[in-house]
C-alpha cells in the first residue's frame, strides 16, 4: 500500500535478564519484527518497523516496550557518543548502549550498527543507530 519492501521479518525471544532488561521489565518476550523501507538510496534511508507482540499478551498501557502501537522512534545518526554525552548532561536516561548486526536491520551487506535507547520527556523511547 505505502510502496515498500520488506527487508526483514523474523521471530525474536528476548528473555529476562538478557541484552533488552531493562527495556522488557524482566517480562519474557517473543516478538515478531517487520522492517519496511521504500527504494531511498544511501545509509540512511528511511524505515519503518513493525512489532507484533506474541508472548505475553499485550498490557493495555502506554509506555512499555513491544506492546501494542507505536513503541518507539528510531533516528539515523552521525555522533551516536554525542548524542549520548548529550543524553547523559540533559539529565535523561541512556539505556542499553549496544552494538548490533546489520541483519537485525534487513539488511543484506554485513556491518555493525551501534544503538542507544533513551527516554524523552514524555517517557517515550527514542532508539538513535549509528553505523560503525
């Protein structure tokens, strides 16, 4: 309908105590993800992901993680270490600074993206990607 290709879906535990504690609250969580891009060129290409939640049942709240709608934004960066110094200074909270496969992001060429999660004023989670 949008004009898009999916580049990625799979089926994704995140159990507790793993690399996403303290996003997933020590909840259990199997997820299927979707990642749909439209045909932009370069690195930094728009992109749009798509959570289904399979274990546990969604909780009917704002806020939390791979529950339902949107859960969170995601932004292409140049300076992820500034954005986190930056983070850090505004008094927010930086969550699971992490490095990453390319293929969690659909996408085909092998590289390493680095990840933050933060909070914004409102309590939403903004993730921020730079590649490395």
């Amino acid at each position: 309908v949008l004009g898009m290709r999916v580049d990625a879906d799979y089926v994704q535990d995140l159990p507790p105590g793993g690399i996403d504690h303290e996003l997933n609250k020590g909840r259990d969580i199997r997820r299927r993800q979707v990642w749909l891009r439209w045909d932009e060129p370069g690195p930094h290409a728009g992109a749009l992901t798509i959570d289904q939640l399979i274990r546990p049942e969604p909780a009917d709240r704002r806020g939390d993680i791979y529950d339902l709608g949107v859960h969170h934004f995601a932004f292409w960066v140049d300076d992820i270490d500034g954005v986190i110094e930056r983070a850090r200074a505004g008094g927010f909270a930086v969550i699971m600074p992490h490095e990453a496969p390319t293929h969690y992001y659909g996408e085909k060429e092998p590289s390493i993206i680095r990840s933050v999660f933060l909070y914004d004023p409102d309590g939403n989670v903004v993730q921020c990607d730079q590649r490395a």
